[in-house]
C-alpha cells in the first residue's frame, strides 16, 4: 500500500496547485492520497476532479491548527465531508485568526524595520491564504535568512519581531468539528513539536480521552527511531496510524511525493478505516 496522506497545495502554505500535486501523486503510483491544507479545504474540489480524471483514489483532508494545554499543535482530518457546516464553520474561525495574525505578523516586521511584508507576503501567496510560511519565503528572498530554520527562529516564533500567539480552539473541539464531518482525527507529525516524549504520551494521553482517532507514525522526515516509537504509542494508547509526507512543494525543499517508508502494522492503518 503506497499512502501520502498529507500534503500541501497553494490553497494553504503550498506550492502547486492541487492539480498539479494530484499529478505528482500519480505519477509516483500512490494507492491513496490526501490533500491537506492548512485550515482550508477550497483546493479540494480540483484535485477530485483531477483524481477522477486520472484514476487516483483522492481522501479529503484537512490540516487543522489547534492548543493542546499550552502548545500549538496540528490535526490532520482525513475523510470528512468537505460541506458540513460544523467543520467549515471552524475553519473560517481559524481563517479569521489567521488574517488577523497575518496582521500583526506584518506590524511586528514593520517595527523591526522590514516594510510593506504584508503586500509582500500576499504576493507570494498569490491572493490565498496567509501562512507564516509566505513570510518566511518573502524574508528570505528578501535576504534576511538564508534558510526556513533561521527565518522562523529569527523572525517568526516567540517574543521575536513575527513572533504572534494564536488563541486557537482547544483540540477536543477541533476533533468534534472533524468527527462531526464523518472523518477521522490524529495528531500531525507528534515529534515536530518542541516536547519531550513524556509530554508527547501525555498528549496522546489527553487525545484518546477526548475520542481522537490516531496519530502520524511516518513523515517525510521520519527517523527509524520516530517509527518504531509511533508504532509502540499507537499500541500503547490503541490509535490508529497514518503515513503522510508533509509535502509543499517549494522549489527549495527536497520532499516529495509518496516518497516514505512503510507501515509495518497493518492493522492499526488509518485506510482500514476511512
Ligand atoms: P502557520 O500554520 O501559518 O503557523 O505556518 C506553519 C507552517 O510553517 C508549518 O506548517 C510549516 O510548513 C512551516 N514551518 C513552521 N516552522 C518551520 C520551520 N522551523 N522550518 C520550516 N518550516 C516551518
Ligand atoms: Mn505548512
Ligand atoms: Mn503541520
Ligand atoms: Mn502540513
């Protein structure tokens, strides 16, 4: 089973187009695919369209930012009904927190000196929605960064001059605007937030409790150790396991496509039940 369910469009921080990312899916003879924008599913109905036409079995999928206590983390819904209006109703409330955030974004930059980051970062975006990313890409093509790692550690995290807290929904509530959609909900890429893994099993912990469905075991990025972890915490906490590769496609990264290892258990794949 050839899975990636976890990827990028412009409709949110992405490079290509949702056509264009559905061709890499198929080009790479994926069995299953999911586009995931961050807090959007507007690229949906063009990659189904280009799934269909070119065979490709297309899940709908959603990348949704959420608090667990204190930390922001992301939740991958897969499966969901892209019309409910439970689900859609939280994702325009995130895309309203992030307008405004995209706002203050820009005044902290303004401060520090950079101007006009706000026309900017639209223009990279090309009129979709805002992500810190954009801004990253605009300070480094700018020539303030060289790289993605220094630019959001410099500019866009913490107390630096980008650096803005979200007040996002609790992640109980993002997994009820999931479920109620008829999809499942996990827990993005667990290693990638700044967590020991005592706190990351607390947080799988917290997530069972509140009805949470599975986790990612396999990124693009995954080390051997991240895996067999995953797939020790999944039996652990009974979750599901998923497999995407985060991809974005931006001319200077190196993920790609259905390019990951494979899920040694089976019977804990997310596809069994979607
Ligand atoms: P946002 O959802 O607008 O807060 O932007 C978060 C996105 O920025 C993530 O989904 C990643 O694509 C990207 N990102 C966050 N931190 C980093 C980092 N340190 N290096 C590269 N990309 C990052
Ligand atoms: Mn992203
Ligand atoms: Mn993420
Ligand atoms: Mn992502």
């Amino acid at each position: 089973m050839k899975a990636d369910l976890h990827n990028h469009s412009y409709f949110s921080d992405g490079f290509l187009s949702p056509r264009d990312i559905v061709k890499l899916a198929s080009d790479a003879n994926c069995d299953l695919f999911a586009l995931t924008d961050h807090d959007s599913t507007n690229g949906i109905v063009e990659a189904k369209s280009e799934a269909d036409k070119l065979g490709t079995n297309l899940v709908n999928g959603v990348e949704i930012s959420a608090f667990w206590r204190n930390s922001a983390i992301h939740i991958v819904g897969l499966g969901i009904d892209i019309d409910n209006d439970e689900l859609q109703t939280g994702l325009e409330f995130n895309q309203t927190l992030r307008k405004e955030r995209a706002k203050k974004i820009a005044l902290g930059l303004w401060r520090s000196g950079i101007k006009d980051a706000l026309e900017k970062a639209q223009m990279l975006s090309g009129g979709h929605m805002l992500t810190r990313t954009h801004f990253a890409q605009m300070l480094i093509s700018e020539g303030y960064c060289k790289d993605m790692k220094s630019v959001f550690r410099r500019y866009l995290t913490g107390r630096k001059p980008g650096g803005v807290r979200v007040e996002w929904k609790d992640f109980k509530e993002v997994i009820k605007w999931v479920q109620s959609s008829g999809g499942k909900a996990l827990i993005a890429h667990p290693f990638r937030y700044r967590m020991t893994h005592t706190k990351i099993k607390n947080m799988l912990i917290d997530f069972k409790e509140a009805n949470g469905d599975g986790i990612e075991v396999i990124n693009a990025n995954s080390s051997d150790q991240e895996i067999s972890l995953g797939n020790q915490w999944i039996e652990e906490y009974d979750l599901l396991a998923s497999v995407g590769s985060d991809f974005h496609g931006w001319p200077n990264q190196r993920v790609q496509i259905g390019n990951l290892a494979e899920l040694t258990n089976n019977s804990r794949a997310i596809w069994s039940y979607l």
